[in-house]
C-alpha cells in the first residue's frame, strides 16, 4: 500500500514517518509534501494508494488539493482540531485523525482500510465472472451497499466521483455508490455514450436536455452539471 504523506511540520512528519515503519510493515511511504501545490504536483506522479493528510498546511487547507484533482485513493485526514470534522468528511475522508497521533489510531485506520480493499479485490473476482453478461449486453454489474446489482447503461443518467468511488445515478431516481472511481466508469461506458464533462463527472449524452452558452449542462431530470474547457470539446464531439 502506497502512502504519500501531506505535513508541512518537520517533527511531525518525522514522527509519523516512523510510526509507519514501526508499525505497519505493509505501508510504503513514497513521498512527501508540505504545500498544496507540491501535493497536486505529486499525487499527479506517483499515484498514492492513500494520502495521509494534515489539514492546515503552509499555504492554506489540504481540502484545496480536490479543487485540482480527483480522489482517486482514499484520505486520511490528520488535524489538532476537532472542528474540521465535518468538512473532512465532505471532502471524501476514509478516517480522521486528531493529533497527537497514537499508534492504537494510526494502526486501526490502516486496518479498517485494508478491509475495504479486501472487499474490493472480492467484488472484482466477482465482476470477472460476469464478463459474459457484458458482452452479451449493455448490463454493468454494480456491487453497492452488499449487493450485487445488474444495471442497463442506457438507463445510468450519469455518474460522479466520489473519492475514490463513483455515484451513479439511474432514470428511477436510484443512485448506487460504488467502490471503482470514476475513470473506471468512463472507459466502460464510452461505447455506450457517456462522455467526461468534468473532473468530477461522466454522463450518458441521450439524457441532455440542453447546452446553456458553453458553461452548463442541463440534463433530462433537471439535474445542472458544469462545463470544464475539455468538457465542453468532449460534448462538441460526441454530440456532431
């Protein structure tokens, strides 16, 4: 498991550093940051499993990192104050630290990761074993909430990240959270007219209601999504 670690203080980052090492043989630490956009810089090149996160750093919040890039690994965020709690968890947490950082803590967060993973790992053996209903159809097998669910992909509306899972939003008003991030979704999906509007976002092209200037799209069940400048060449393909 591959750790990249956001902390701006020396001491701490030596402190954790070594709690890892200590204690969790299986946890790789690959890099280090102690600015956002040091951070950005180096999610982008080393692809963590995990970032390990200190929420005040030198230069602002480490929440502003997924202003520039997707989840696509889990957070844990490290902070001295309780109260970034609730924005923590907005901002896709896996777990929230509160320093000083114990090693009972630190050991129980990995450990609840890699169940997770592991459940990940036993929902993609699974998948594999319907490999034939996808070609055999447009079926997508979705596993969400312990449940293994066969879904049409003409009738998925669109679909946004969430960390490093995937909402998907279906035309009965469902939405299924997924545990495979998005841009697992936007390659499997691309055969069945979905195109990237955004970082955060796929959507099927049959349920756009308009295109407003080329800031805004409005979808058949009134749902507004915004344009990024890559999104907007994307529809312009798709829809010519």
């Amino acid at each position: 498991m591959k750790v990249l670690i956001i902390e701006d203080e020396p001491n701490q980052l030596k402190y954790i550093v070594k709690l890892i090492e200590k204690y969790l043989q299986q946890v790789k630490v690959i890099e280090t940051a102690d600015s956002i956009a040091q951070s950005v810089e180096k999610i982008k090149y080393f692809k963590p499993d995990v970032l390990l996160a200190d929420i005040q750093i030198k230069d602002g919040l480490s929440f502003e990192i997924f202003k520039e890039i997707p989840a696509e690994f889990e957070v844990i965020f490290i902070t001295a104050f309780e109260k970034f709690r609730v924005e923590a968890m907005r901002h896709f947490a896996f777990h929230f630290l509160l320093k000083p950082i114990f090693p009972k803590d630190l050991i129980e967060a990995f450990d609840a990761l890699r169940s997770v993973s592991s459940k990940k790992d036993s929902h993609n053996t699974i998948e594999k074993g319907f490999d034939f209903i996808k070609g055999l159809s447009d079926t997508i097998v979705l596993h969400s909430q312990g449940e293994t669910n066969f879904v049409s992909a003409a009738k998925i509306i669109k679909c946004e990240a969430s960390g490093s899972y995937t909402n998907l939003f279906l035309d009965d008003g469902k939405i299924h959270l997924v545990s495979k991030n998005l841009k697992h979704y936007e390659v499997l999906l691309k055969v069945h007219n979905f195109v990237r509007v955004s970082r955060f976002a796929i959507v099927n092209t049959n349920y756009i209601e308009k295109i407003i200037g080329d800031k805004e799209l409005i979808l058949r069940n009134g749902d507004r999504l915004s344009l990024s400048k890559m999104g907007k060449i994307n529809i312009k393909a798709a829809l010519s």
